[in-house]
DNA sequence: AATAGATTTATACTTATTCTAAATTGAAAT
DNA sequence: ATTTCAATTTAGAATAAGTATAAATCTATT
C-alpha cells in the first residue's frame, strides 16, 4: 500500500527537486540531472516525478504557465510569481479558513482545497524599477 | 490605442463566449461556432480569443487544466471546480483584501492579483454520491 | 539459474497552441 | 468607381509539454 520503491532514478530526481530552491520544471530538472552526470530518459524523468507526487514526495504546481512545476515542500502553502523576472516564491500565510468556509456556503460545494497563484512585482524587480 | 475592431469573427467568437455559463475551452468554442453554422479556420478562433482577451472583453482561464477555458465575465471573481464532474462555478466572494496585504508583507512583493482555484465536489454530484 | 514483476529506455504519438506565408477583406484616398 | 494598403483570415506546418508503447533491463524470490 504505503510501499515507496526509489529506484537510483527516482532517487536522483527526488534529489535533484529537493536540493532547488526555485520550483524547477521537469525540463529544468533533467539539465540538472545531467549536470550531475546522469543522463535517464525524458520519459523517465517524467514518470519519476509522477511517481514522487503520487506518493506525496513532491507537488506538482501548476502555475498558469505551459509547463508543470515541481516543488520538495509538501506542507500546505501558496505561490506568488513575479510579472517581471517569473521568480516564483512562496507564501506561508494560510489562505483564511473563514473565507473558504463562506466560498463553501455561496457555492454550495464540499471544498477540498485551494490553489492560489498570486502575481506582482518581487522586491529585487521593485529596486531595479526605481531609479 | 483604445479601438476595438470586432470582425465578423471576432463578433461570432465573442457571441459563443458571452452565451455560454460553462467557461468553455477554445475547441468547444469551435464547436458551438460550428452549430451555428461558422465555420472559421482553428486559428482564427485562437487568435479572436486572445484578441478579446487583450481588449479585455473575455478573460482567459488557467485551472491548471491542460486547455485554457474563456470567460465573458470581466468582473473580479474566481473559480470552483468539481473533482468528479468537472464543471466550472463562479466564486463571487472576494478573497479578502486583508489576507493580500499580509501576503505582501510577508513576501516583499507588490502584489497586483490573486488567481484562485478552488476544489471539491459540488451539489448534484454530493447528492448523486449519498446513495 | 529460472521466473516474473517492476522499471527504464527509445521512440512514436497526442494535444493545445502558435507561427507562417499566401489569399482575402475592407476602409481610405484617388 | 477604382486603386491601394494595412489588417485579417486561412490552411497547414511547426512547436512544446507530456503520455503511451513495446522491447530491454533490473531485481527479488524460488
Ligand atoms: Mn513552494
Ligand atoms: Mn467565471
Ligand atoms: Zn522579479
Ligand atoms: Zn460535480
């Protein structure tokens, strides 16, 4: 049931996601696999990534741009993306359980769960703009 | 700058988008335009939507779906799918302003917007289960 | 060693969308 | 009315991300 198989594969993918700080794409993470001096099949690191969300290793995000990105931090948070750079970050602040409960009544669906992806201008963009 | 030129196209594509309530994807536009005896070519259809979308007519939807869906409500609201139907439904209630400033504080951002996706299962599908 | 299930690999395929270059349209100027 | 020119549409090719397939390889168990 609860049975996780990492192969040297998904091991190295599941190190690969964990050791970045930036949510990279599985296109970002094969380059960094081969930097590391693997080099696996497309499908496979495809697969690999499915796997480890699948068993709840890694997330999957999916942030509104063409390709999926992959984050190591499983604990409930949110995103914000920078309109200028495409820095993705992380929010920490929990999305209010009073506003979910009220979405819940004005929708009348069982919520499960929400994704938000936040956009603006991070710090670093903000300090370039001005000057 | 401000000039919106609606081609017979763009009318038509515009008309489908307007007289659906399910935020429909850019094929099932198509479709619709091909009952309606249309008959353009797919890439007009994509071009007419971002087209819209950029005169701020239609908005464009990202629900982490693999295709975009359309919207012809500009108003700010957001969005609730159903994880055993599918559907679409509105959220009209709005993520509050509160939460957003906390959120900037907390990332150094200015924050410009917040997309959210919401998920569960709705009514009719609720109902359908208790059985 | 033999078997069998799981996994990896290379490659083909799919889906959504964008790009391209030629043909068409339509408004403005003659 | 005819010419002109930019904007638009069209058909089809191209692209990007991801999935499917089938053969080869690995691994655990007899
Ligand atoms: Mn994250
Ligand atoms: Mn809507
Ligand atoms: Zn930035
Ligand atoms: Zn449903």
């Amino acid at each position: 049931m609860k049975t996780i198989n990492l192969t040297t594969q998904r091991q190295a993918v599941y190190d690969v996601v964990r050791q970045s700080e930036d949510h990279p794409t599985a296109a970002e993470v094969m380059n960094r696999l081969v930097e590391r001096g693997h080099s696996f099949a497309y499908g496979t690191v495809y697969n690999s990534l499915r796997y480890l969300a699948d068993k709840e290793l890694i997330r999957e995000l999916k942030l509104g741009e063409t390709a999926s990105r992959y984050d190591a931090r499983t604990d409930d948070h949110q995103h914000i993306v920078c309109e200028v750079c495409g820095r993705v970050d992380e929010v920490m602040t929990p999305v209010p359980e009073e506003w979910m409960t009220r979405v819940a009544e004005e929708t009348e669906y069982e919520v499960h769960e929400a994704h938000v992806v936040l956009e603006g201008v991070c710090a670093e963009c903000r300090s370039k703009r001005k000057r």
